[in-house]
C-alpha cells in the first residue's frame, strides 16, 4: 500500500449553503459552499420552488422555444 495518497480528512469542517444555512460536517475540505441543503431543497421543504443558477433554465427555454 503507498503512503500518504488519502486526502487530509476534517472533522468539523464549515459548510454554508447560499440560502444562509450553515452546519458542520466531516469532509476533505475544511470548509465548503453549496447551493441547496436539507433547509431550501424542494424535497425536504414541500415547496415547488425552481432552484435555477446562473440562468439555466432560461436558456433551456430559450433553446427549445418553450416561452
């Protein structure tokens, strides 16, 4: 087995979501930014909320003429 070739793991590192919410959680990174988490996500919440980034759903609209 080679030495050294796993990634440093933390335990406690800072995740925060771009709705606000943050939480601690192990991951490689000692800390992350993610878009949807378990407060905003459609499924968890019940909502029917459309989660769009940078514009995306507009350009699919766009490209398949469904305006």
């Amino acid at each position: 087995m080679k030495k050294d070739i796993h990634p440093a793991y933390f335990e406690d590192a800072k995740i925060s979501c771009s709705c606000g919410n943050t939480f601690n959680a192990g991951a490689t990174k000692d800390s992350l930014k993610v878009e949807v988490c378990s407060k905003c996500h459609p499924f968890y919440t019940g909502s029917r909320r459309i989660v769009d980034t940078a514009g995306r759903l507009e350009r699919f609209k766009r490209r398949y003429n469904l305006q």
